[in-house]
C-alpha cells in the first residue's frame, strides 16, 4: 500500500536540498527603510562549501562535492495524478463551489473545466495529466483548483507549488516513489522507468562509492554493509508475481536508505489573495521521467463507479402491533399498513391497509422495489439529484445502506398514527427470527442490554428472510417499547439479474419471482366508510342483531297498536249505526 504523508513531500525529505539550496533575488530598494521594494524577482539555485585551509600551505582538502549534475538541459515528462480535495473554501452563494484543477507548468497550462464536480467542497477527482518541460528552463510546476462559474469568469479557490527541479536533483529521488514490493505483473506492476538495481547502482555513483557487491542473488554489500534477502522475505512466501530475487534485495535496499517511498502526499493550497489562510488540502502525487527512458504507461486512479443495484422488499406480515383505536362496539382495533424507504432517497412506498385488525395481526404479499447505486469499498449508497428545478447539474451524496420500515394506524378524518419503526443496516443487519413469538427488542444490534448480535451482511447473503422487532422511543430517556413485530423477506440483485427476473411492485404485472397472491384476511377486514353493506353486517349486525331484532318488534307492536287505536273507533260507529 501507498504511505499517505498528511504534508507536502519535501517537509519529509528536508526540501530536497541536499544537492542545492534555492536563494531569493531580491529587487532592492533605495529606500533601505522600504520593505515593500525587496521583492522576489528569481531564485539563485545552489549551494555553498566553506574549506579550512592548512596553515603550512599544503595542498587544500579535496571537494565536498565530486559528483555535480551537468549544467545541460535534461526534457522529462511529468505525470501528475490529482486523486482529491479535501476542505475547500466555498466561492459560491450556496456555501458550495464547483471545483475542478488545473496545471501550470512553463508555458503549458491545463484546465480541465470538464472534470468540474457540482455542488461540493470534498471532490473526487481522479485524474491523470502529462506535461513535458525542460530543466532548469520550467521547473514549478502549480496545481490549481478553480471554482466553475457558467456565466462569469472562474474564481481560483487555491494552489499548491512544487519545484520539480529539486526532486530531480535531489539523491533522495524524488522521481517516482518505490513500492514496498518488486511486482513484474498484476495490480501492483513495477511502475518505473529503471529497474530497483540500476537505481541502487545509481545512487552509489552519486554518493561516490563503489559499485554494489552481489554473492549471488541473494547477498549484496553497499557501502561496506551486508544485505541479505533472507532478512525482509520468510522463506517459501514468495508471491507468484514477484520479480528476481536480485531485484526485489535492490529495492529493499533502497527502502532502507529512506529514498522516496511510494506515497500520496496532501499539500495545502494558497490562494495569492489570502497568502497565509489555507484554502483546502489537495492529496496527489507526481511522477518523473527523464525522456532519454522509456516511459512506463500510467496507472489508473479514476473513481470506482458505483454498481447499479436493486433491492427488493416482501412484506409478508405483522404481529402483536399494538391497537390505538377503538371500534364502534368499543372493541381495540388497528388499520394496519407499512411504510419502507431507503435513508436518502425521497420516495418512500406503503402497503395498502389491513382494516380493522382486532389481534394485532396484518396480512400483506407486497412488494417494494428500491434502485439504488451502491460503491462497495465504501459500504455506501450514492445518490444523484438536483438541489432545485432549476439547478443546471446533479450533485452527488453518499448515505449508509440503511432500511426504514415503519408500522402506521390508517385514519380518515385526522392524521394517521406512527407505531413502531425499524432501521436495518443492509451491512450489517441482525439475524432474523423464524418466529415471531421469539422475537424481541434483545435481537435489535442497538439493544438497551449490551447484549451481542449476530449480524449477516444481504450484500454478501443476497437474500433474508424472517421475523424483527419494531419499537416506538416515546421518551429516549425511557426504554423502548416493542410495538409490533414485522415478517419480511430481502433480496439484493444487480441490475441484470433484476431484468432477467422481472418483478412488479405490491401484487402488479409482472407478479413473478416470486408470485404474490392476495392476502387471507379475515371478512371483517375492511373499510367502514367505503363499504357500508359490510359495516350493516360485520360490525352493527354482529354486535347488535338482538337490540335491531328487538327494535323491529317493538316497531311492529307499536304499529299494531296505533292501527288499532285509529281504526277501531270508526269501526265501533258502523257497527252500531248497521244495529239502529
């Protein structure tokens, strides 16, 4: 793995300045008063050696500095990789900026407007860059981070200056950083343009030693040291796609001289306006070549992408919900219906509504279906969405694999009643129950007891099934109350698998994979106000058949009477009159 130095490389290797030293040329000033007119106008790069001089005037010491570089231009590449930012400033109104880099290097200039990332002060770059230069001629080089700005100019958020000068001089090697193993294939494949010995060789010259020593593969001397393989290797734990072993000793050599590892470094950036405030951290790294080598190709450091997933939702049933209405003849009831969502996402899906549950208990056979992209490494959910409707570009965040379900008491002429929730980390989500009579808040990861869960990753298991608590934080300084129980089925597919096993949400078209069929409930399942036969029925009928039957008689009896009592009069006078 790459060392990660949470500063700018030459804070570690002393400025690289082991060869030469850079002095500002100053403009001067008539005024000796004046500071404002000593301004840098250059840089004298060098260095200077004070030698005692013998007091019997015999030959002078030999020089300090035998192996001086040649004074002749040398053309390199430079690759440089900007993999992100970390902490920018906002430049824009909405507390964002729009970042995206840029290079300076002598004449050269990149600015990858393109690559701008919307809406975001911790940008993912991952981009590479070539640039050709000429030392001394061009030799810093600037990463620069822009804020994108689609109608006025783009504002600099800050910059970071690297003398590539130094690091090609310096016999730290600040060319390309050595890995911590000699790969000639796979991921990790040997990255420079020479070989660990030809370096080692290298750096003696420059030093001016003799030549490295090998006995064999396996033994070198550099500088008067031994140097085996059997040192840094255990034996029998060489990697298939290791190198020769004269290699992999020459790189472990090197290490051990503290030459430039391989690394990512995090430079702070300045912006001119504001010289002393940091502006952001930008973690990179730049590699050398010298043109005369054969270039090695680069590597790739894009982004991972996210995968496309689907995750799908059964919710079988519930039980032991808690009952927060009360029926007409005074008997506890619950319109029970579920809610699921993904945390991040907006839309959320709901069952429809098992009415009038008397027990607690609710039948469903639905099915929610949830699409999301999901980065791996991360353990992490992507979401993509503007910030309003008139917002040009889609911002990204990312929000843990988290499922919500929630347990609800429909109501018609007033707000419905929350009754119990359940947050499942798809990552590390506790172990179902078969049963719903051993569930209990005891299998929640989060249980008030400390007591240990076994968790199962559905990105690994890809399908879950069973039984889990759901609970209602009334007061979250009292403890929980289990509300309801809620038999689910989870399933993780890739986009793929999801087109060749097609599904519809709740019970629709295509009702496959599996088939759903309606739910049995009970025939007193059902909605008061939208059948008012089977309320007659199921509900004043059941409870009240002896008071309506009653009722009808008294009714009857007492039409009977007020018959009488109206026609027997008249019928008295007839009789009477038909007598005479």
């Amino acid at each position: 793995p790459m060392e990660i130095f949470e500063e700018e490389l030459e804070h570690y290797f002393d400025n690289f300045k082991d060869l030469a030293e850079s002095y500002p040329i100053l403009h001067g000033s008539k005024n000796d008063e004046d500071p404002d007119d000593d301004k840098a106008v250059g840089y004298f790069k060098g260095t200077f050696r004070i030698y005692p001089l013998p007091a019997d005037g015999s030959e002078p010491p030999p020089r300090m500095l035998q192996n001086v570089p040649s004074n002749e231009c040398v053309e390199l590449k430079i690759r440089v990789y900007v993999i992100k930012a970390k902490g920018l400033q906002p430049q824009d109104p909405n507390g964002f900026s729009d970042p995206y880099p840029a290079l300076k290097l002598g004449k050269t200039k990149i600015k990858d407007r393109e690559s701008y990332v919307p809406k975001c002060l911790d940008p993912m770059f991952g981009k590479v860059y070539e640039l050709d230069c000429t030392i001394p001629l061009e030799s810093e080089l600037r990463v620069q981070i822009f804020d994108y700005d689609l109608l006025s100019g783009d504002d600099l958020i800050g910059e970071t200056k690297i003398d590539l000068e130094n690091r090609f001089l310096s016999t730290r090697r600040g060319l390309c950083g050595l890995p911590k193993r000699y790969y000639t294939s796979g991921p990790y494949k040997w990255r420079d343009s020479e070989k660990p010995k030809e370096i080692l060789d290298r750096w003696c010259s420059s030093q001016m030693l003799s030549p490295p020593l090998w006995t064999g593969n396996c033994r070198v001397r550099v500088s008067g040291l031994l140097y085996l393989l059997s040192q840094y290797e255990v034996k029998g734990s060489a990697h298939k796609d290791w190198g020769p072993a004269e290699q992999r000793l020459a790189l472990y050599v090197l290490l051990d001289l503290k030459l430039v590892p391989e690394h990512i470094e995090q430079r702070t950036l300045y912006n001119p306006l504001r010289p002393e405030m940091p502006q952001g951290v930008l973690e990179m790294f730049v590699d050398i070549f010298p043109k005369s080598t054969e270039c090695p190709p680069p590597i790739n450091i894009t982004p991972r992408a996210p995968q496309n997933l689907e995750l799908r939702v059964i919710i079988w049933n519930v039980s032991d919900v808690i009952m927060s209405d009360v029926s007409a003849s005074g008997q506890a009831m619950s319109d029970i219906y579920v809610k699921g969502w993904l945390k991040g996402q907006d839309k959320k899906q709901k069952t429809d509504v098992h009415y009038r549950s008397l027990n607690g208990e609710g039948n469903f056979n639905w099915r929610f279906l949830f699409p999301f992209e999901y980065l791996p490494a991360e353990e992490v959910m992507v979401i993509k969405k503007k910030e309003h409707f008139f917002s040009l570009d889609k911002h990204e965040e990312k929000f843990p694999c988290v499922f919500a379900v929630q347990i609800w008491d429909n109501d018609i002429f007033s707000p419905d009643d929350f009754l119990g929730v359940l947050e499942l980390d798809l990552n590390r989500m506790p172990k179902a129950s078969k049963f719903a009579k051993s569930v209990s808040l005891d299998n929640l990861i989060d249980n008030e007891k400390g007591k240990p869960v076994a968790t199962v990753s559905l990105f690994d298991q890809k399908n879950v099934k069973g039984w889990w608590p759901c609970y209602f934080d009334y007061d979250p300084s009292m403890p929980r109350e289990l509300t309801g129980k809620v038999e689910m089925e989870l399933e993780i597919l890739t986009k793929e698998d999801a087109e060749a096993k097609p599904a519809g949400k709740a019970r629709e078209e295509p009702n496959e994979n599996p088939t759903l069929k309606d739910p049995d409930r009970p025939a007193t399942s059902f909605s008061w106000f939208s059948s008012p036969w089977k309320t007659l029925r199921f509900i004043l009928w059941a409870n009240y058949k002896w008071y309506i039957i009653g009722g009808l008689l008294f009714l009857l009896l007492l039409a009977f009477i007020l018959i009488f009592l109206y026609s027997a009069p008249g019928a008295m006078a007839d009789k009477l009159f038909s007598a005479l």
